[in-house]
C-alpha cells in the first residue's frame, strides 16, 4: 500500500442520499440562522424599548408623588389646614389647670 490513501467514494444509493441530505441540512441551518437572529435581536430591543417605557412612567408618578408630598408640607398648606381643622396653631396655648393642681 502507498502512503496516501485514496477517499472511498460512495458507490450505493443510501449513501448518496444521507450525504445530500446533510448537505441540504447544513444549507438550511446555514441561511436560516441570521433570519433566527434577526428575529430574536427585533424581540430583544421590542422588549428593551417596553421597559424604558415603563420606567419613564415609573420615573413620572415618582416625581408627582414627590411634587405632592413638597406641596403638602408646605408651610402655607400647613397653616391653611390648621386653619379648616381649628387647631389654632398661630394662638398662644391656654393653660388648662394651674400648677400646684388646684383649680381658681
């Protein structure tokens, strides 16, 4: 024997058939694959942009909530429902029993 070997070439039907068919499989996986990731990376940003937006209206009822709040406790606002509930904050405080606990 020489010390090159020839390739053995498929002579029987079955053969050829299992060769072409992994070839056409190759061929298929080949050319369908960048449509697959085309197809996931679309699916990647549709779901980064749904995100953004919901963190941009999350961002935007934190900040009203946080305009509220400022609003709320303003000293005006303050004064105001002391004012509608009588809690007579602006008076001096009446002394409701002497000290000493006796009563004149």
């Amino acid at each position: 024997m020489s010390a090159t070997e020839k390739l053995r070439v498929p002579t029987s039907n079955r053969s050829i058939i299992k060769i072409v068919f992994v070839v056409l499989l190759l061929m298929v996986m080949f050319f369908m694959l960048p449509l697959y990731l085309q197809n996931r990376l679309n699916s990647l940003f549709e779901t980064q942009h749904k995100l953004a937006q919901e963190v941009t209206f999350l961002q935007r009822d934190a900040l009203l909530l946080e305009l509220k709040i400022n609003q709320l406790s303003s000293l005006e606002n303050l004064s105001e429902f002391a004012e509608q509930a009588e809690l007579d904050l602006n008076t001096v405080p009446v002394k409701v029993m002497l000290q000493g606990g006796r009563n004149e």
